[in-house]
C-alpha cells in the first residue's frame, strides 16, 4: 500500500504545534497582537540566525530552510524596518556567526552588535512596537552556567533591552531559547510583552508570527516553574558536581518545592500561560470512585479565539510518608473556541495511578505502592497556583495498590527532605534516605531462564515465526555462540546495512543472522527529527520543551503521524526520541530536548508521540532511562537518589509511556544511580522495567556507554554486564559480525549463559519482526510518496559512497560544484581510527578580498572551517585536524558561499586512537 506524505500539511501541523507551544507571560499596555498598518522594528543579532534546537543528537537535522521569526513575519505581511534589518545583515556579515568546533563545542549564545541610541532613536521614528529577540542554544556535553551569555544576559543584551525600551512605548521581549534563562534582567525593564517562543523546528517562524498577529491566541503553558533565582531550585546546591549528584530535595521538584515550601520565590508558576482572550472555568459534575470523572464547562469570555487548557492537581493526606502540597493529576485542551462559545471536557482520573511509593515501611507496608489514609483534596484551573478546590474525600484506611521488591535503592548514606505540615503551613526536616538491602547477586542467580538447547541451523526463518510456523524457541535454538553475540552488539555509526548518516544497525548485523533471515533495522536520532549524517534533509521538529507546552496530546500525536511516515520514507525504524528526562535544574544542557519538571506531563506528551508513531508502523526509543538530568561528567556521574524519588519522579514518565504510549524500545544512560551505571542494571532493565511494569520491547545502551558490575571500573564496550543485566543491545560497535572475545570467554568461564543470550535475543527479535525492515523481506511493505515538498528540500536518489582509508586517502572531486548553501556528502570505511589531517585543495577567480568559507562535518559534527581568497585560478590548499573514530564515518562539506572550485580532498593519518572505544566523536 502506498502512504502520502503532503509536506505541505506536516509544515502547517508543525506550525501549529509551535503556536500552540508559545507561553505567554506578559502583554500590557496593548503590546500584542500586532497592528498590521505598523511599522515594526526588531533588534537582536538572533534574529538572523534562528535556533531551530539545540545541537548534539537532539537537533543536528539537515534542512534545507529554516524559517525563523523574522521570516515569518515578512510572510504574514508585517511591516518591518527595513532600515533596520540591513543594518543587522550589515554588521552579522563583518562578524560571522560562531559554529564552534566539535562535540559539545558550540557556544550557547552569539555576540550581540552594539546598539548606538541614533539607531535606536532613529528606528523609534518608523513606529512605537519594538520586539526584541534574545537566543540560546544547548546541547551535550556541556551544562548552561549562571554566566552572562548563558544563563544569565550578556552585558550586549542588557544594553539593547535598557535602548529599546527607552525609545519604545511598546517593547515585546521573545525568548527564542530550549530552555530556561533568568529574566530578571528582562523585567528590570519593564517589557510590554514577554513570551517564550523555544525553538520551533524548521517552521517555527511561521508559527510564532501567527501569534504574533493575532492569527492564533497564545494557548501554551509552562511545563517549568520559574523562580526568582537560579538559587531557588532546590536541585541548585547539589547539581554541576563532577562525581556524584545528590538529589536531597528527593520528591521535590518543581513545583513540588515550591507550591509546597517557596510560593514567595515563584515569578511564574507551573502551568501559566496567558492568552489574548478570556475564559470561564465551570465544574459540571465529578463522580466515580477508583476512575474518577471531572467535567467542566469551559467558556470563551473574551474577544478572541482560543484555546484553554484545564488543568487538575491533587493534595493527598501528609500521612506517614509526606506529600507535596501540589501534583498535577489530569490536564486537558479545548478545541479553539469563539468568543461566547463553550465546549464540555471530562478528565478521568484514576486513583492507584496517584498512589505513592513506601521505600522504607513508614506506612506499614515496605515496598509497596500505597494510598495512605485521609483526606484527598483536588484543585482545578489554569494552572498549579491559581488552581481552586474542586472535590475531596476522606479514605478510611491505607490501601496497598501494588507491591513490589526493593530496586535501584540507594548505597550511600544521604538526607533527604521530609515535610512537616502545620495547618496549612509547611517546613521540612531532613531524614536519612533507606539504603540498599537487596542482595544483587542472590537477584540476579535467580533469574536465569532456562537454555534453549542448541539444533543448529534447521531451516527455520525469522519469517517462519512472524507467521506462526515455528516459534521463537525454535529459531533461537539455531543461533551459535558467535551469532548471540553478534546480535547483542549494534553496528555504527553509518553502518552501509541501512539507511545511509543513521546511528546504528541492529538485529541482522552479521551475514550468519542475515542468513537466518533476520533483517538489519536501524535507529535515527532523534527527539527533533531525524539526524542523517549523510547529508540527507530532513524535517526539524519543535523542541521537546515547547511540545510539552502545548498541553495537547491530540496535536502531539497528529504531529507524530507525519513523522513516523517521514521515517518510512527513509526506511527507519527507531527515532531515538522522545528524550523524558526530569527537568530538575534550568542549567541541564539537554533541557530542549526533554520536557517538563513534572513527570506526569512528561509521560504524557511521551506517549501522544509514540502513539502517532505507531500509527505508520514505526517507534520511539524512550530516553535516556533514567535520572540523566546533568551533561557535566555525565559518563562518570552517580546520581544518588533514593528509590521513592526514582519510582514517582525520575521514571514514572517511562512507566506512563510503556504503560499508555506502548514503548517498544528504551535507551539507558551514560551514567550510575546509586553506585551501578544503568547499562548494566539488572533492577532497572529486568526488575523495574519488566518485571513490574510489563515491557516487552529490547532495551539498549547508549553510544558507547560505560558498563560495570558493582564495585568494579566502568568500561566501554564491555557487554557481560549489559547482557545478565538484559540490557539487550550495546550501542555501537564498529563491526558487530566479529567474534567479541569477552562474551565468548564470560561464557567459557560459565560468568554468562547461553540462556541469557537467547534471552537477549528474544526481545530482540521480538522487536525486529514488527518492523517495516521486517516487512520488506516479505514482501509485505507499505511505499511511501512525498507530495507537495520543494524542489530544494529534496535529495538525490543517489546512494552515498563509501571509500575505504588505511590512513591515506586522496578523493577527485573535481565534479563537485560548489553551490551557496549546498552540500556534498561521502562516507569512510577507516580500518584505523584517530585524528586525520584533511587537506582540501581549490582555486577561485574572485577578488583577492573575498572570502568563501567551505566547514567540514564529520558525523554531522563541525569539525574546521576553511576560507579561501581569491586565487587568481591557482589551486590553494588548505587543512585541519578532525577527529574520525567511527569505523563508518560520513563526511559532508558544506558550502557558505560560491565562487570556489574543488580540486581534491585527502585524508592523513595523524595520531592513531590508543583505544577506539574511548574518544568517539558522535555520541547519542
């Protein structure tokens, strides 16, 4: 069957999914929508240089335009000055933008060009509507810091901010931002508006314009709560450590602190966001007892359409274990409703989802999930602080929802918050966190299935199983010991087994398991949309954080659609996303990608994307699972947090999401909780995620994560842990068909069974038969035809070559052309990996003074810029270091302007890597 994919409609359903993610703090003094007989005039040097996301594998999409606000606003018909915007083409072009170099190397904000009150002034006479446009940007490997430029303004911003608001009478501040800044410099001068615009995607222009004039009303609400100072979040004194990470504040994040202990240090509480109309919130009716149903009426008051979102939040009974004074329970969103008009909502409820979780027997029943004693009390309005009591209820006795086992507690001795109610009042007093009594190894002994005793190849298929003429036991018995070891073990990056820039192959990785039918599926990055180191455009979502602040799991999912058909398209099985980390402190480097403090939230807006998804066939890997809530050492930080705190907070958001959203696969962490790095947890991947929660998917690690058994050194590439653990797949190797000799050898000393290959490989498989990779072998694939997409936004059919290099390599490229905003791509096969010197070699017949930048990416990373003057025809050679430590590394070179005329490319061998697994360039 064949599948459509209108590109037109995927824009406009992005498109809307950024205006419906816009949060509106602010807008006095008439300041928006815009008056389109106005002239406008917009300062910020970002204005030019739009933020579709932040960088590393949750935004590095190759587009082939980017709409940013400016953008949008000239294609919705606003008047902007002109005057203006040349002046700030004029400077940007005398000072370019800074790419930064590497992994994690980019800067977080650009410099801003200094404002003279004459332009100011000048500007000023044109119109009174200033908007002002501050940008940031976020990725791996590094957190944001309480520095200006950063954080914090620059002195450059604070500067234009104190200018424009001198000379305007109507001054809107955007937050083109992933996540969040102080605004305190920003309030300092009284703005007439302030929204936080995020980072929308390839289209978030156009749907930040639409609410800038008034063709939307602004219906976003914070999925953050934003305090007076950075110091304020409870998480403030414990995050940024090199070795260990203390969450102290336990269940309390967010606004679970603050609701609860700091309503003074709130600027904005969770959930705010303003609109351009008004609306009346009415309760109808609740009834029910386990699933309880709340309906409202909700009514347009104002001038405007819109949209509302109703949100509920629940105060349980303090009790034995304590309780915030706040949870939200149930959120839902109107469709756009008229001025007059009203629209009826039901939110259920159900009440063993609000149990919580005893880790030390306070409430009589140790390790079990519970709903203590007393009274429940529920608010209902638009948002956590000006929610009203809408029903309560008192429970006569503690009831034990579910019970469970001690996991993942931690080992080190540590306090943690406790509150203490006194009448409506709250303090908190803090008390040692329970510690691991679990006997790990007793645990994992006794869950070691059964082998499956070896047959040998008997002819069955993988194909055979999917069809129900044999089963999985069957085929598995044929697998080798080489084979279970191969299929343990992803291929990548750029493995040439699938589709050409992917992070990995997996499932058929070796012609053994080809042989049994057994297809190579692959995984994308990522939560922004699909990361192909190739070259190959792709569509660039709205960052996580703005999807979350949409409130509206129906326009989630229906975003979704379109990308699970986009990865049909380009035959992907994984988008390696949604990213559901915890935002448990404003300075996460990877805050963009994820999307609320709250966790309920978060497992929702997850399980709207996987829905939408598996709708065209394809998945999300949930990640990274779990408490990844600091890029600073994040491949050697233990995160020491107690178990009720990982259970209600760090990964309730992966249970909603298996439990609602059908996860099919889940990455873990770089890092260690409470002392085991989570690639090898046995109570997080086997325990937890399936033995409580139900999963039936295959797990993997992330790219080239560490793994260790308790007590000892983590090391990369080491898989005995990752497999007892049923951590299925370790992420990547750079050829997964060779014999791993420490698998073989752990199975020799009897460290590792068969079993628990043939395990492994089971969920594996499990996985592999769902897929369209799977379908193809068949026969039984859906096509897919893209309509409606420009000229310019697509690719060549043409396949990427591969070139092999034992340390020296010289490429032609005599026929590549040269042309402004254009990339050519190429891929290495290294049989040595290290820091190679790339020589590039041109001629141009330009002026001596002009200037043609040509920037090299390795695995879509910037790795040098070269810039050639004129020539005068001569051929010029020029070079840089770049580091290539995947064995398939895609190399794209990107050309900035034209004028230049390629000669050849050669690759040398500089310094071998001492450890290939120890310095990969790409991480996920």
């Amino acid at each position: 069957m064949e599948k459509i994919l209108d590109w037109e409609k995927y824009l406009a359903k992005a498109a809307e999914t950024v205006s419906e993610g816009i949060v509106m703090l602010k807008n006095d003094n008439g300041a928006l929508p815009l008056d389109m007989n106005e002239t406008v005039s917009v300062f910020g040097r970002i204005q030019l240089h739009y933020y579709k996301s932040g960088t590393g594998s949750g935004g590095m999409v190759n587009v082939s335009k980017v709409t940013g606000i400016v953008d949008g606003m000239l294609e919705a018909g606003v008047k902007i000055n002109e005057e203006l915007l040349e002046i700030y083409r004029k400077w940007d072009e005398e000072n370019p933008f800074e790419q930064g170099d590497g992994w994690g190397g980019e800067p977080w904000s650009q410099k801003e060009m200094p404002l003279d009150d004459s332009i100011v002034e000048a500007a000023a006479a044109n119109g009174s509507r200033a908007i002002v446009i501050i940008g940031r940007t976020a990725g791996e490997e590094q957190d944001a810091k309480t520095e200006p430029g950063s954080y914090l303004l620059s002195e450059l911003e604070i500067d234009m901010l104190r200018k424009v608001r001198k000379h305007f009478s109507k001054v809107i501040v955007l937050l083109n931002v992933g996540s969040l800044i102080d605004i305190n410099n920003i309030n300092s001068i009284s703005p007439d508006a302030l929204l936080y615009v995020w980072q929308g995607g390839m289209t978030g222009g156009t749907g930040t314009a639409a609410v800038l004039t008034g063709k939307v009303s602004p219906s976003g609400k914070l999925p953050d709560t934003i305090a007076s100072e950075i110091s304020d979040y409870p998480s403030d004194a414990y995050f940024g450590g090199k070795d260990r990470d203390v969450y102290a504040e336990d269940i309390y994040v967010g606004y679970r602190w603050f609701e609860t202990f700091a309503k003074e240090k709130v600027l904005y509480p969770f959930g705010f966001g303003l609109s351009y109309t008004s609306f009346d919130i009415e309760p109808i009716s609740i009834s029910g007892e386990k699933e309880l149903m709340f309906a409202f009426k909700v009514t347009n008051t104002g001038k405007y359409p819109g949209k509302e979102v109703v949100q509920i939040y629940i105060c349980k009974p303090q009790g034995k274990l304590g309780q915030p004074a706040r949870e939200l329970c149930g959120f839902e969103k109107t469709r756009e409703l008229k001025p007059g008009e009203s629209q009826n909502i039901t939110i259920s409820v159900n009440m063993e989802k609000l149990a919580s979780y005893d880790d030390f027997g306070a409430s009589g029943y140790q390790y079990c999930w519970v709903l203590e004693d007393g009274e429940y009390v529920f608010y209902a309005g638009t948002d956590v602080r000006s929610a009203n009591k809408v029903y309560s209820f008192v429970q006569d006795k503690t009831i034990v929802v579910e019970k469970c086992s001690q996991a993942m507690a931690p080992v080190t001795v540590f306090e943690r918050v406790k509150p203490q109610k006194h009448g409506e009042a709250y303090s908190f007093i803090m008390e040692k966190a329970p510690l691991s009594s679990v006997d790990e190894d007793k645990r994992y002994t006794e869950g070691i299935p059964d082998e499956i005793k070896y047959t040998g190849d008997k002819g069955i298929k993988l194909k055979d199983v999917k069809s129900g003429k044999n089963t999985m036991k069957e085929f598995i018995a044929q697998l080798s010991d080489n084979a279970l070891s191969s299929i343990v073990r992803g291929e990548g990056m750029g493995s040439p087994r699938v589709t050409p820039g992917t992070a990995s192959a997996f499932g058929g990785v070796s012609d053994e398991l080809a042989g049994f039918g057994i297809p190579a599926c692959c995984c994308s990055d990522g939560p922004s949309g699909m990361r192909l180191d190739c070259g190959t455009k792709a569509f660039s979502l709205p960052n996580g954080t703005l999807i979350a602040s949409t409130f509206n799991r129906e326009l989630v999912r229906d975003l979704f659609i379109f990308t699970g058909t986009e990865m049909k398209a380009n035959k992907v099985d994984c988008l390696l996303g949604p990213g559901m980390n915890i935002h448990r402190h404003p300075l996460n480097g990877r805050n963009f990608e994820y999307f609320s403090e709250d966790p309920y939230l978060t497992g929702q807006i997850a399980a709207a994307e996987l829905n939408g998804l598996h709708e065209m066939g394809v998945t999300g890997t949930v990640k990274h699972c779990c408490a990844n809530n600091q890029e600073t050492n994040r491949h050697f930080l233990d995160s020491v947090v107690s178990e009720r705190a990982l259970r209600e907070i760090y990964l309730k958001g992966f249970e909603i999401a298996v439990k609602e959203g059908g996860a099919k696969t889940i990455m873990t962490t770089y890092g260690s909780v409470n002392g085991l790095w989570t690639a090898g947890s046995y109570d997080l991947n086997t325990v937890i995620l399936r033995n409580e929660w139900g999963f039936k998917g295959f797990t993997m690690t992330d790219w080239w994560a560490n793994v260790n058994f308790r007590g000892n050194e983590p090391k990369r590439s080491y898989y005995v842990p990752m497999i007892r653990a049923q951590n299925d797949v370790y992420m990547v190797c750079s050829d997964s068909a060779g014999v791993d000799k420490d698998i073989i050898s752990a199975l020799e000393m009897g460290v590792l069974s068969r079993a628990e290959l043939q395990r492994n490989a089971a969920n594996i498989l499990g996985f592999v038969m769902t897929t369209d990779a799977m379908k193809r072998i068949i026969g039984e694939a859906d096509t897919v035809k893209i309509i409606n997409r420009a000229d310019s936004e697509e690719d060549s059919n043409e396949p990427v070559i591969f070139y092999d290099i034992d340390k020296y390599l010289k490429i032609d490229l005599s026929g590549v052309k040269c042309v402004k905003g254009q990339n050519h791509a190429f891929a290495l096969t290294l049989k040595e990996p290290g820091w190679y010197n790339v020589t590039v070699t041109a001629s141009s017949t330009q002026s001596p003074l002009a200037q043609i930048p040509l920037t090299i990416f390795g695995m879509g990373t910037p790795c040098g810029t070269l810039t050639w003057n004129g020539t005068d025809g001569k051929p010029v050679s020029l070079s840089c270091e770049i580091p290539l430590f995947s064995r398939f590394s895609a190399i794209r070179l990107y050309f900035a302007q034209n004028g230049l005329a390629l000669h050849d490319i050669v690759f040398e061998l500089v310094k071998a890597a001492e450890n290939m697994d120890l310095a990969f360039a790409s991480e996920d």
